[in-house]
C-alpha cells in the first residue's frame, strides 16, 4: 500500500465530504489505499451505525461504496496519465451512479475491508467495481460511475463552520 | 398522510437502524408516510452531511432512499393483504439492491423530499422507485429492491447499549 491516503490529497476545500473528508469530525473519515491494481479501504462501523440487531446499517456500506468508489475514481485517472496525486491542476470527482447489490448480513463489529478495481477508464467517467468483506465473506457489491465534478460543484461556497 | 409514519410501527426491536429507527438518537430516524399511492418522507440534512462546500453528501441520499423504500415495501404490502400495519405476523424488509442516478448536485440547507412508488409486488420482494428532490428540483432517482427478512437477520442478538 502507498502510505498516504488518496483522500489526504483532497485540498482543504474537498475535505469537508461526511464520507471522507478528514476535516469532518462528525463523518467516517475513510482512507483509500492502492494494493497493486486494486484500492482497499477498512472502516469499522460504529455500534449505533446498526440495521436489526447484529448488523450493519446498509446506507453507511453504500456510503463506504461510494467514497471509496470516487476516490479510486480519482487515483486511477491521475495514474493514468502518470501523474503524482499532489499536481496540478487537482482531479475530483463525483458519483454518477451507485448501484449496490446486498449478499449477505454484515455482522457489526468487525472491521470491513472494501476492495475496488477499475474497469472503465475514459476522459470523462471512470468505472468503479467494489466488494465489501467482514470475516473473510463478502457481504456486498457495488459499482460506482464516477465522472469529473462539474463547474457548479467547483463553484460551490465554503461550508459553514460547525 | 397518515397520522402515523411506517417506521413507528416497527417493533422495538427493529427500531435501532441508523437511518429509520425511532430508537437510534444517533441516526436519521427518517419517517415515510402514504400519500394517495405514493409514499413521501421528508429530511433535512445536517450542516455536517457535507460532500463539498454547498452540497449534500451523496451516501446520505442513498441512505434516505434504502430506508424509505424497506419501509414503503412492508407499507404496500400490509396494504395489499388489506391488514393493518400493526397486525401480526410483522412484515419487515430489507434491501438486495440499491440504485441511486444523482442527476444534479442536491443544495445543502434546504429539505429533501423522498417520493416513492410501488412498480412491482410479489410474495418475495417489493420493488420501489424513488425520487429525491430539493425546491422543487429533481436531483437523483432511485430503485429499493427489497425482499421478505431472512431467518438469519431476525434471529439476531439483542443490539448492545449506546
């Protein structure tokens, strides 16, 4: 794995997303990694992120799918084109769409691990395709269309202070 | 509307999810209503359910549409064996499979409305599709499908204390 998140590259200004934005103390704060071709994420949902007794919450496992969907998005494009994560001008992306398919419960309490691979690469979107694992099982799958964020995103206001 | 919200019936027990539980003080506990033949439930985010400065984080609206469509799935089937929903045996779903288009960026300060309708009703699963808007404005559309709980899910553990 590299040492540094794809996320920690986010300017200031990205790093407020409630799924991986290191500036958001109330949000998952998840860091995505590459191992060889694939990225990998591990995030431990929280006792209270539940769905019935036992299990995970399935909206924060399409949260996880997703950020990490835009993320890889993201180092996937700059690898590409052969370029280190910090240069410029920056690569964001957004979700296009989501598309999360439920296998398995997911037992809460262990940390999950999700793993994306890249099977689409072109100038405008990037196809992202996850797993989403507890105890060695996948409980889950999903796929991200991520495309460049557009100008209206960019020209977005600074948050609010919490 | 009804007077009571879909999630209200739940029993204990099945009132601790993250994104409908009336019993979780850490989650959304988002409330779905009839209105005629569409269900509508209505949520604010928080400053913090940020993606980037101006706009909501998409997992949250994956999130409203997975929650609203389990609970309009067990709604509208109530509703089709003509029983009241706080008749027994219990009906609960849970989703196979989550779609979410963002069709343009979802404005941060304003209330989402979350529309959904029935398209299919069999004995096993329910598919609902959904749509997400802010003043007035379609920004993403979605597709629950939810299926009857398994075995597995109900006889799950007591949740631990928060």
């Amino acid at each position: 794995m590299t040492e540094k998140a794809f996320q920690d590259y986010y300017s200031e200004k990205f790093s407020h997303c409630y799924g991986c934005g290191r500036k958001n103390e109330h949000g998952h704060q998840i860091k995505s990694y590459w191992d060889g071709e694939e990225s990998v994420a591990v995030y431990e949902p929280e006792p209270y992120h539940i769905a019935i007794p036992g299990f995970v919450y399935g909206g924060l496992i399409a949260s996880l799918i997703d950020c990490h969907g835009t993320g890889t998005a993201a180092a996937a494009t700059y690898r590409e084109q052969g370029r280190a994560m910090d240069s410029e001008p920056a690569l964001r992306f957004v979700t296009a769409s989501l598309k999360v398919d439920f296998l398995a419960p997911t037992p809460l309490g262990v940390p999950l691990e999700i793993r994306a691979t890249v099977s689409q690469i072109t100038p405008k979107k990037v196809v992202v395709d996850e797993k989403v694992t507890a105890n060695g099982k996948i409980c889950a799958t999903g796929q991200v269309i991520a495309v460049k964020m557009p100008d209206s995103m960019l020209a977005g206001k600074e948050p609010q202070s919490r």
